[in-house]
C-alpha cells in the first residue's frame, strides 16, 4: 500500500492526528484503504452473537504492517507521540475480539514478522507473527515440535497464541501456556515516546501470556519444544456421551500411554464433521484421538473392555491441503457445526479434576439437547482435568446466564467467551496483578489495546510522559 | 562350566535327581561349584537385617546359563520332567530376595540372553537379560530411551526389572512399570513337561509384571521408550527438608518442566554421598534432580523464590566409569548410607497425593533422627505423589513394626520390604487374581520360584501334569 494513497483518504478523521502520524512512520507499509481495514479489523468473535452485535462495526484507522522490530519500535513511538491506539493482530484466529480495535486507531499486523531466529534440542526462537504450522514444518525436520497448539494451528500466529490463547492440541500432556515452563522467554516493545525493547525471561515471560496484547508489542518468543513423534489419529465411537468420556478420562490418567489430544464429542455435533463424517456412524457420540505411535497397542488393550469400537485410524497427516482431525476439537468444534446451523453458539468450562466424570454427567441431564458437550482433555496445575466448549442452542442471552449458572452449579467453572475484556473472560474474574503493574511500565498511556484490559487506569500524570 | 565337572559334585543332594537333569540338559552350560552356586543365590536382600537372617544361607543346586530361547525351553522341560525348582535371575539388584531360590532346585541366569532384537521409533524388543545400561545406549544414538530404570541401572537386567522392580528413574514422568502402556510386549516360556511359549501383549503383558518370575519364564520383552533428552543433574540446597518437598512438589506439579528425577532427602543423608560430597553442605536438606535442558531456565525461575541454592548443575553423564547422581536416589540412597554405617535399614512407602506436603511433615516430626526420610517423586493411577524409602535406625522388628504403624497412621502405605512373598511385600497384601490365575496355566506344579507367591496352590492332579 502506498503511503501517499493512505494520507489521501484519511483527511476526514477527526479522532486521532492521523496524518502526522502517517509522516512519522514514513516509509513503512500502512494502509487506509476501507476493505483492508476492514477485513482486519476482525477475528472469529461472530461465534458469539452477543460479540457480533458489539464488535462487528469496530475498524482501524490504519493497518500498518512492519517488517522488523526495529519499525515495530517506530510505530510504537509514533503512536505515544500522537496518543493514538494501537492493536496487534496476529493470525486473527482469536474467538473475543482480542484484535479488535476498540478504539479504533492502529491495528499493527505482525504477519511480516515471521522468522525463526533459531533452533536448539527442546527450543525455538521466533518472531511473533510466525504461523505455528511454519514452526512445526520447520522443527520436524530436528526432531522436535511445538508442544501445544490450538485447532487453528494452519492459520494461527504464535504471538497470537501466547497473547490470546491458553492451551490446545497438546495440553492433555504440557498443560497450558501459563504453566510455568511452557513459555520460555518473550521479548516486547513497550509503547512510549521512547519505546524500551525488554526482554522476559522464565517466570516474567507470563506477563505477557493471554494479556491480549496490552502489556508490551511482542515481537519475539522463546518457546519450549516437545520431541516430534509419530502420532495415530484415531476416532473411537461409543453408543453413549458419557461412556467416551469415561473412556477418555482413563486413556487421560494413563501416564504410559503417550497423547496429544483426548476429545469426547456427543451426537449429534459428529454429523457435521464433514470431512470425517464417514467415520462418524450415526447416533453415536466419539472419543477423538492422536495417541503415539508406540502406545497404540496399549491404547487398543486398554479400549477392549470399554465397548467403544475404532472407525479410523491412520497417521496424522498436516498437510496444507487436506483437512486434519484436530480441525474437529478444540473450538473448531463449533466451527463445523457452524457452517451448517447459525443458531448456536458455545461456553467455555473448566471441569473439576475429581468427581469429573460425574460432574459430566450432571450438566449433560441438567440441559438435554440445548447442551451439546464436547471436552477437551487437559492438565492444569498438575491435575488431569478436562475444559470443555459446549455447543449452546442460543436463545437469547438471559438464557445463556441461565446456563452458565446451571454449570456452575454442578462445579463447573465457566470462563465467558461473550466478553471483550480480560476480567470478564477469565475464570477468577481478575486480571493478574503482575500483569496489571506490568502494564503501569510498559504502556503507561493504556494505548495498547484500550478498552481489554479493565481494570486498567492510567496513572496522573501519564497525560505527560 | 563343563559338565562333567557339575555332575561329578551333585552326587550327594538327595532332594532333587539332579543328575539325571543333568544329563537331559547336556550341552547347556551349568555348574554346580560352591562358589557360583553362593555366588548366585543372592541379591541385596542383605539391605533388610531381617531379610538377611532368612535369606542368607538359600542356595541353588545349579546354576544353569543358557544362550537362548531354545536352551530355556530345555531346561524348563526338565525341570518340569524332575519337579526341580527354576528361580529365574537377571541382574539380581533387587532387594526383596526375588531371585533367592528358597526351595534350593535350579537358578536360570539369564545373562547370555540379552540381544536387542530391533529397535522401532519408541519401541524395543530385547532379549530379557539385556542390562539397563546397554539398552538405553543402543537406543540414545536413534533418538530413544528407557522410560524408566532403577537407580541399578549400570547392573540391573530389563527382566529383573520388569519382573521384580515397579518404577524409578523416570516415573516422576510415565509413573511406574504398570501403569497402562509401560510394558509392551512379554514372551515367556511355561514351566511344563512340554513347555509352551507365550506372547502376551498390551494388557496382558502385566500378568509377569512385579511377579518375582513365578508366572512364567521371560525371554523376550518390548518396552516402550522415551525421546532422549539432554539431560541436566542439579543439587539444590535447602535449610529444611520440608523446603526441599515443597519445592520439589512445585516442580513435580508443573507439567511444562520436563523432568526425569525429583528426589528429596533429608540431612544427615547426604553426607554419605561421597562421590558428590563437595555440593552437599553441611546441614542441608537436598532435591535431587534430572531436569531438561530446555526447561532449565523455567525451573531456575521457580527456584528463585523458594530459599533454595542451586550447589551443582551439569549434564548428565551416564558412564560406566562415573558414579552418577541417580545412584544416589531410590533405594541407592540406603546403599550410600549402609557403606559406612551398617545399623540402618529402610521401608518403602506411597505417601498420599492429597495433601501430600502435610503428610510428610507429619511423618518427620514422629520419629526424629530414627527415620531419615527421602522421598522420589512419581506418577501414580494418573495423579503425582511420591514414593519414600526412608532410612530407619535399625532397632529391632518390633520396633519396626511400630514405626510401619506411624507411618500407615499418617496415611502414608507402606510396602515392607522385610519380607519374601509378593503378598506381604504389596501395598494391598494380595496378589493380583489375573496374576494367581495365570500361574495355574503356566506353572500348574508350582515350580517357579517357589515360596514368593504365597496364595498359590498347586491344582490336584497337577502332579500328573
């Protein structure tokens, strides 16, 4: 996009001094066309109908894209100087609008930062807007991979991961990316007239993990790797739900048996697994599997008396062309049943590590249809539990509170995903107070992604700085 | 050995017709001479001064070496053929007497049948006397290792292992030989007058798991493996043992630090690790540990708050010239302290995985400087605890008795290792029906290391079998 075509259509903003800021970062890619600002001014927040009402008509001013860090720390300056927003998109495969520019302003697309800077046994330094399908690709080859990734891994960006994500493919064995040790060291810009490069190492690194974005521009990641193995995507179809859970909950609390993802699914949401909807006979619910190559014996021995009956298994194959099991877990659960019915829409649960399978149970008769489960084996502070991202016959959103009160009542804990802001859409309903202090150094002017951060108030005095 | 030798000295034993065994097994190497006999009739039973008492004057009639499968299957015959006895013997690291031929008979020293037979991406089949030592270094230049081995390592054989032992190194990450998955495959050989051969797989493969030999004779297993890792031992100091349990369970919980060992012991334990003495300061508590290269920044990071001082850290070095540091966990931790102070004996103990770090505190605080406790980490039925071998001021049986009371008040059980039978040795007193009923099919005269399954009966009629 050429600067001079950007500066022409942006006369007519009164909000922000868009045109000086433009003359600031003279030289770098920017661009005001409507359709681009448009396109990326989104993420997948439409499965939430509450968020498609509030965030669909939210737009950049401005989409600039650097292609190092070192135009990074000019945007950030140019944004401190004029006082004007800035939003960072990674891959946009987020479901709350974490790359949503609220406040308008500039959405700073990282996609141009995609390098591996390098490689060790265990470890892999990349930009931030490196796709986790690049970094696989890339790891495979010396043995090693990532060791958790969401369903989106074909589009999504590490930063974007980190910054906006949790867990996933991966996370029945390594937990979530805020257990310690599952981000290495993160290195950011911080938003100021004179932007600061920092570099967080170990524990510190958390302080930019699901911050979406507001406390420091990420430009690189260290990120901690798994030994690359042969995984058997595998479906098991069981007559019942809550037998495949059962079943999955055994295969989970089985430390020889080595895994990367453990997904009990209920019928009906199976009949729109097109891809694999051969495999999925009707009327039964699925347990859906990658389980190590070396474990596939015991996986099968331990299946035997469960009554559960294996449809597919082959090795995994990623491939860019060819649709992946894991495209059916995790929220592309919903995705696919989405694509034929936009009347639902979904929660997001933790399950509690005991009595789990009973807890299961109790929401599956507490709802009945309106409820489809479908859960994601997980570990989480050293236990085995399981997240789960029902599917929500959606009615209206007093209905909606109704049953994430349901939920709670069988001990289940409900992290909103119709929210926009980080304290709504946690489970302790706060934001981490390092990050909060955090975010006092790095961004003391709250320009970072205003409006996802609450609980956040610039100091007095910021106005100045 | 030559025969002839062998059937000159057996003349006198009457209780056996030994040498017309002998004879049948011509060709296969045996001998009958004292000191091979006393030689290897023998474990680390010595450990236990109970077991020392009761164990110490067993002796085989022979001892018979064969070189392969088909000399076992010989062997057996006969023994079957003359109701001899057959106490099969890997590495004989054990330390519950698992290899003493109590009713005298033949011991089978598997030590020639320890060929690798392939290697497959986390798989191995080997021949049941491979030692530890030479698998995993077969296995490391392909990428693999064990999962798991005892602190025996440099001596211990898979089959003892499988067959007599139940976790180690490495169960802080898979948990022990029977969780689901740790063993693939076992070929054995029955005790009969036409001895059958056997392949158990998946489940299955259980049934000669911790049974002492007496369901059957293992030629050949399948063991699944690990990614090889780099390794990194660490030394952390700490004021109190407590501090070192704690940490140690921080660690032990977060599953993004990948680990081997975690192993607290308590001062005065560590001043008897000479080979380590240097990074043992006076007065302090130790964790012990194994971590991954990778992860050793997270775990420095989750140290720092924790008054712990890191006194070593280096890669791991596994030579056979080098005492490693692992030979200063499980049960070698009784061994380093017995070297210069024979007064002390040990238990074994599971302590809760609910508040796991009270009971320990509970445990030290009864007993004082009688009981020294330390403690390894490990996975068990999917949820992490630890196992603890402390060391006991040896008194006398009664008072162990009461110490063994002290310990199960707390709701730590214990596995006495006082004892011979795999019933009183197991934390719930009984052996397993699959294991009693595969015996009757294997082993219908009882011949198999006769006296360590206590609640099996020959069948009437086996006599004719």
């Amino acid at each position: 996009m050429p600067q001079a075509a950007a500066v022409a259509t942006i006369a007519s903003n009164d909000r922000y001094p868009l045109g000086d800021f433009l003359s600031d970062i003279a030289g770098i890619a920017a661009s005001t066309e409507f359709v681009d600002r448009k396109r990326r001014s989104r993420d997948y927040f439409w499965y939430s109908p509450i968020l498609q009402e509030k965030l669909k008509d939210k737009l950049a001013d401005i989409v600039v894209t650097p292609r190092d860090e070192v135009e990074v720390v000019r945007v950030a300056a140019a944004c401190a100087k004029h006082r004007i927003p800035l939003t960072v998109r990674g891959g946009a495969t987020g479901n709350y609008g974490q790359c949503v520019p609220l406040e308008s302003g500039v959405v700073l697309d990282m996609a141009l930062l995609n390098r591996i800077e390098w490689q060790k046994p265990g470890l892999v330094r990349v930009q931030a807007g490196a796709k986790l399908y690049d970094i696989d690709a890339a790891t495979r080859p010396n043995g090693f991979e990532l060791r958790m990734h969401p369903s989106t891994k074909r589009s999504a960006a590490i930063g974007g991961f980190v910054a906006g994500g949790s867990g996933g493919v991966g996370s029945v064995t390594f937990g979530g990316m805020r257990e310690p040790g599952n981000i290495v060291a993160a290195r950011i810009v911080t938003l100021e007239r004179e932007p600061r490069i920092i570099e967080l190492r170990g524990d510190a690194a958390q302080k930019i993990s699901r911050a979406y974005g507001t406390t420091g521009i990420i430009t690189v990641l260290e990120m901690p790797l798994a030994p690359a193995q042969a995984w058997i995507d595998v479906i098991v179809a069981f007559d019942d739900f809550i037998e495949a859970v059962r079943f999955g909950h055994t295969v989970a609390m089985a430390d020889g048996i080595v895994k990367k993802l453990l997904s009990p699914v209920e019928w009906p949401v199976p009949r729109h697994f097109t891809a694999f909807r051969s495999y999925c006979p009707d009327g039964k619910s699925l347990l859906t599997c990658m389980i190590g190559e070396m474990s596939i014996d015991s996986f099968e021995a331990l299946l035997a008396p469960s009554g559960g009956m294996i449809t597919y298994k082959a090795p995994s194959e990623d491939l860019p062309s060819k649709v992946p099991l894991y495209e059916h877990t995790w929220n592309h659960t919903t995705l696919q049943m989405l694509k034929s019915d936009r009347g639902v829409t979904y929660l997001q649960c933790l399950y509690p590590h005991e009595r789990f399978v009973e807890a299961v149970d109790r929401v599956g008769k507490l709802f009945g249809d309106e409820v489809l489960q479908h859960l994601e084996f997980m570990r989480l502070n050293g236990y085995m539990t399981a997240s789960g991202i029902p599917i929500i016959r959606y009615r209206s959103r007093e209905r909606l509170d109704e049953i994430i009160g349901g939920f709670e009542a069988c001990g289940v804990m409900i992290a909103n995903p119709h929210v926009v802001t980080l304290e709504d859409g946690s489970r302790y309903k706060r934001v981490d107070a390092d990050q909060l202090g955090f975010k006092h150094e790095v961004d003391p002017m709250g320009l970072l992604n205003p409006g996802k951060m609450r609980s956040f108030v610039p100091q007095a005095g910021s106005a100045e700085v």
